[in-house]
C-alpha cells in the first residue's frame, strides 16, 4: 500500500499482497449489512474503499455465490477466539492480521492482551482508517515481515514470557507460503512453551486448483501465488510439533449458518470422510495444540 507499487488497471486492479485484504473486508462489509448478519464489522466497508469493492468485482468467477467461504471462515475463528479465551487464553496473537478488526468488534474482557503482527504499510492504512476508535481489550501492533525467522522468534519468545496461555490465529495466510515455510513457522511457534493453541486454515490440492482457476490471476498479481494445500490435510503440522485437536469444515459451516448457495446445500449434507480428499475442493478450520513428538510439549504443559 504504498506509492511505488505496480500501477493497476481494469484486469490487475491489484497491487500487492496486502491488496487483497481490501478484498475481504468488503465481504466482511457484505455481511454486516445483511439484516441477519452473523457478524457485524462497522469499519469493514471504510476499510475496503473502492479498492476493495473493485477488486471482489473483478473476480467474475469468484462473485456474490463464493461469498461463503469468507464468511463461514470469519465466524469459525470468532468461535474458537470465544472458546479459547473462555478456557483461559490471556493472550491473541493475529499473525498476518491486516485488517482484521477482532479487538473492536467482538466481546472480549477488558485485560485480554491481543497482539496483531503484519507490514507497516497494511498497519499505517489501517490505523488512518480507524482513527482514535478504542479496542475493547488491550491491543499492541507489531510492524514486522513474518519471512524475518530470527525477529519473528525473538518477538515469540517475547510474547511467549509475557503469557501463561496463548492462541494464536493464522487466517488467511498459509496458502500463500511453501510447505518449507509452514513447518519452519510451526516449527517456531511450537517452541514457545505458553502457545497453548494455534488457529489456522488447510485447504486440499483439489481446493488449491480450483483456486488457481477462479482467483490464481488475482494471487499472481499480488506477487502470492497460491501454494500450501498438503495432500496429508491436518497431519501436516503433527511432525512440527503439533497434534490436530479440532477440524471444523468450512462447507458444513456455511450450510449450518444458512451462507451456501442452492447448488451446494444438498453437497453440505453429505458425511464427510475422516481422511481430508485430496482430489476434490476441501478446506476447513483447525485447532492446533501441542503435540507429544520431539517438537511438541505434550498435552501436559
């Protein structure tokens, strides 16, 4: 979001990554305006601007019918962000936050400590957006490029000696990083003994292609292609030091809140395998916690 990026046009209405957050917030911006709105984000469509609204509408084949999965993902974190810090979380860490807008607009206790970690660029528009609006729980920004291993373990670390039990939350971000790059970070998080559970997104190979087909001009413009979609689902993280504690799958989620389309309800009804499919469109929210293998700190710590 800065003036020297790539100029954008009618077919690249999109600069670099951080463009695309724009894009979600005016989904966000959708649903808060809908009378049964399952959420309600007040900044969401100052956030967005025409940029955001000009960038939804330039995926055709990612329109007003493919809204769901950004709604259903939004609400499934909401959830686990209530439950954790029901069980005693006393701290949020919002990796690749953007324009998340968490801290504002949920119910979360006054002393709960939230932390969001992105760009400087993303976190200058955001904060002139917001102006002087007051989090309804602590809130400290982190200017920080998460691809800095050795800033990014110094800041866990710092964050780790600061809380008795984190949650931390990676939402929209994986995708766009290689395998190598999701084990070194699950690798990093799992070292910090007060990470109690990490919130993230997988998706299949099968989702990964068609995201390519809808949406993979949209990524490459932005300088992210799509990549992470392990064929093992899930599992992937149990050998960088974590255990698969909860999968809740974005389809069924959308079907249960009533946000699917006619041709996908009937689809949202059907038993889903145990093992992810690795061929066909899947993706779902999981809860990571600890694991017992030479990474992990066991279920006990």
């Amino acid at each position: 979001m800065t003036n020297d990026e790539p100029p954008t046009s009618a077919t690249n209405p999109v600069r670099n990554i951080s463009d695309t957050a724009l894009w979600v917030a005016y989904y966000r911006a959708l649903e808060t305006e809908r009378p049964d709105a399952l959420f309600r984000d007040p900044f969401a469509r100052a956030l967005a601007g025409e940029r955001g609204e000009r960038i939804a509408r330039s995926q055709t084949s990612y329109g007003g019918k493919n809204v769901w999965p950004f709604i259903a993902r939004t609400v499934l974190f909401d959830r686990f962000v209530q439950e954790e810090v029901r069980a005693g979380a006393d701290l949020v860490v919002n990796l690749a936050a953007g324009l998340d807008m968490r801290p504002y607009r949920m119910d979360l206790p006054k002393a709960l400590k939230w932390v969001e970690v992105d760009l400087p660029d993303i976190f200058d528009y955001k904060e002139r957006i917001v102006g002087g609006a007051t989090p309804v729980c602590r809130l400290e920004r982190v200017r920080l490029d998460l691809s800095h291993e050795t800033e990014r373990r110094g800041l866990f670390a710092r964050l780790g000696e600061a809380s008795s039990r984190a949650l931390i939350l990676t939402e929209g971000l994986l995708v766009y990083l290689s395998p190598e790059q999701v084990a070194a970070l699950a690798r990093d998080l799992a070292g910090v003994r007060t990470f109690h559970a990490w919130i993230v997104e997988v998706g299949s190979p099968g989702l990964l292609k068609m995201l390519e087909r809808q949406s993979g001009d949209l990524a490459a413009a932005a300088g992210a292609p799509f990549r992470f979609a392990p064929a093992e689902g899930p599992a992937f993280f149990e050998a960088y030091g974590w255990r698969v504690a909860d999968v809740r799958s974005l389809l069924k989620a959308a079907g249960a809140l009533g946000r699917l389309p006619f041709f996908l309800k009937l689809i949202s009804f059907l038993p889903e395998s145990k093992k992810p499919p690795v061929d066909r469109p899947w993706s779902a929210i999981v809860k990571l916690e600890p694991g017992s293998g030479p990474l992990g700190r066991g279920s006990g710590t």
